[in-house]
C-alpha cells in the first residue's frame, strides 16, 4: 500500500491556524492513518489540518533536533 502522505509535513490544529506543527501518521483504532503533531498538540477528536507551510511550533522544532 502507498502511503498518501510525505514523510515530512506539517499542518495545524483545531482553530489555531497560526501555530504549525511537525506532523507524523499514526493508525486510528480503525487501522486508517491520521496525522497527529509530534509535539502531542490537540485533543483525540481535533482537526488536524496539512497544509505547505513551515513548521514553527517551538515543541516539534524541539523534537526535530534531539
């Protein structure tokens, strides 16, 4: 199966379309992929949404160079 998502993106979550976060696919209890942010950012059922922006959310920044 190929996966519909790069490796690298980075999207928002919620309302807060300002913060952009470094996100990673995980599998939902369906076995479907989602993108959720590296930092932990938002709730279980918050929208998360891609976008082609540069992330600059301090806490995945972080994440990113450990």
């Amino acid at each position: 199966m190929r996966n519909p998502h790069p490796a690298e993106a980075a999207g928002t979550v919620g309302d807060d379309v300002l913060t952009v976060h470094a996100l990673e696919a995980e599998l939902d209890r369906h076995g479907g992929l989602v993108l959720r942010p590296k930092c932990g950012a938002g709730g279980p059922g918050e929208l998360v949404t891609e976008w082609l922006r540069a992330v600059n959310c301090p806490d995945c920044l972080a994440l990113d160079h450990t």
